[in-house]
C-alpha cells in the first residue's frame, strides 16, 4: 500500500482536484492522509466531506502550524509500505503510482523520482505515457549530486517521489522554515541504497500568485541558511559532494540577491534590509563563483550568472527586472 500525505491550508478551490487525482489512480491500494492544517476557509469542510465517501481517506485537523508540521503529522500516521507526497494545489498523473512502483520492483530502489509539468488554470495536459519509459537508476551520492546541480530533472522537492517507508523513520521537515524539502533531503537520501529517476511527467506542479513561493517575505532567506547547511555537510560526511553543494549555494545567494532586488523595487522591503542581504549574498557569490565558472559539471545558466558577477553588483541589479521570477 501507498500512504499519499497532503497538507491542506485554505485550498478550498484546489484540494478537491488533487483528492480526485489519487482516486483516478490506476493502482488502487493506497490511503490519502488529508492534514487540514486549521484552515479558515472551506478547506476542512471538503476534506471531510470526501473522507465520507471514500473509506480510503483519512483526514486529521490540526491548528495552523505550517507546511513542515503537517507532513511531519501525517508520516506519523502513515500505514503503507511506501509514502508520496501531494500538496494540495497540484495533481499527479493517472498512472503515477503504477509507473513509480514499477521503477521501485525493477531497480531495487528506495527512493523513486519522477518530473513535474508546470500547470495554470484548472487543468494539466498530461500525456497518455502510452510507450515504454526507460528508467535511470543512481546510487544515491550520485543523484544527490545531481539534484544539487539541479540537471538531469532530478528534483530535490519532496513531491513527485516515492519512498520506502523507512527512510522517514528517524528523519523529520523542520517546522518553521521556508525550502524545507532542501533541507532535508542531505538526511534523507544518504539512507537509500539507490534512487531510481523516471524521465516522465508524472506531476502537476500548478503555478499560481497566491503561493508561498510566488509571494515575497524576507523568510525566503532561510534559502541561504539551508544552502550553508548543505555546504557544511559536504564538507564533513560527503567530500564528493561539495563542488555540488557550493554550487546549489552559490545559485541560492544570486537568485536571493536578485528576488531582493525586485522586492525593493516594488516596495515589498526596505532599502536597509535589502542592501543588508544583498550585501550577504554577494559575498558567497565572490567566494563560489570562480570554481562555478571552471566546473563543467554546473549547469550553463548558473555559469553564466557566475561570468556576469565579475561586472560587479550594480550591473547585476540593473538585470534584475530582465530576469523570471528565481527559482531557488
């Protein structure tokens, strides 16, 4: 069985669908953790209402304490042999589970990750996924290594995944903190034996404004804080991974310097707080980005931002406004 945890906070337009995407599975034996994490709005109303009439939900109502806490409620409750996790704005594919439990059976993993399709709107174009999918299978330094570098699709988001149960038996999201997933996945991964990656868009990663993500508050910084973190794990348990991990940290620290930019822009922060962190910021991208440049392994985009650093700080504010919105 397959325990699908989702955290729900006010996503009364949402959490149907994602509900509606689990029951369309194709495999059948699974149970849907709904964590209701003291919604204001009909959020709660609608979790119960379909744990009514389906004996496969399971809901619990816990107050408003974050994203970290509610999963870490529901992996609590959780009874399968395996565990996904689904925020409640998104969808998973009609095959997801039967496609990342077939990669699990054939490679022997314990972590199986799938990629994403960003969506707007009420619907997300999946494709058929008719074919044969060949499954890539890594040992597990080696995909943390590439999640890090952020190539290959291999992401180091919790969604979009299927885990072993036992992995997450000492292991917990940190409450309070934005990029949680980042966070833990230097505790988490190193405990697989493998990882197997299916090169499908078995996810619906829905976009849209009102999202934490999408809504600047200086707790976007926590970003910087996770990054050192990972830095630091590299260099005491992983030396193989620390040319990786400067480089995820040096990606966190320009993107942070030019969402800051932006937010200054619009009024969303001080110039005070803004110079302070930028300030921070630039002087990891000193300190990284030379060995960025000289790494082949670093994507082009990160590479070229590490080139353009050289032109100094105020070239790169004056790019900010030609930039999408960072994607830490």
């Amino acid at each position: 069985m397959v325990s699908v945890v989702v955290p729900a906070y006010n996503v009364e337009s949402y959490v149907g669908e994602a509900v509606a995407s689990v029951m369309a599975q194709t495999v059948k034996d699974w149970e849907l953790i709904l964590v209701d994490d003291g919604s204001t709005d009909r959020t709660a109303e609608i979790c119960d209402a379909m744990a009514q009439a389906d004996s496969r939900i399971h809901v619990v109502h816990t107050p408003n304490g974050g994203l970290s806490v509610a999963r870490n409620r529901g992996l609590a409750l959780c009874k399968g042999e395996w565990i996904t996790f689904l925020d409640a704005d998104d969808l998973l594919h009609p095959r997801f589970l039967e496609i990342m439990l077939k990669a699990a059976a054939d490679t022997d993993a314990e972590i199986v990750d799938g990629e994403a399709m960003c969506f707007r709107g009420p619907r997300c174009a999946f494709s058929g996924l008719d074919g044969s999918i060949d499954t890539e299978t890594y040992a597990s330094a080696e995909a943390l290594e590439k999640g890090l570098y952020q190539r290959n699709g291999i992401l180091t988001a919790a969604w979009c995944k299927i885990y072993a149960r036992g992995l997450w038996d000492d292991v917990a999201f940190t409450p309070g903190i934005l990029y949680e997933d980042l966070d833990v996945v230097c505790r988490l991964w190193p405990k697989a034996r493998r990882l197997a990656h299916v090169p499908a868009p078995l996810y619906g990663y829905r976009q849209r404004g009102g999202s934490i993500l999408n809504t600047f508050s200086m707790r976007r910084a926590d970003v910087l804080a996770i990054t050192a973190q990972i830095e630091d794990y590299a260099l005491a348990e992983a030396p193989g991974l620390l040319d990786a991990a400067r480089d995820r940290r040096l990606s966190a620290n320009f993107n942070m310097f030019l969402t800051v930019e932006l937010a200054r822009r619009a009024g969303q922060c001080g110039a005070e707080e803004a110079a302070r962190l930028q300030q921070q910021c630039w002087t990891q991208i000193k300190r990284l980005r030379a060995a960025s440049v000289r790494n082949p392994k670093v994507r082009l985009k990160n590479r070229i931002g590490a080139l353009l650093s050289w032109l100094g700080p105020g070239f790169i504010r004056r790019l900010a406004p030609l930039t999408a919105p960072p994607s830490l």
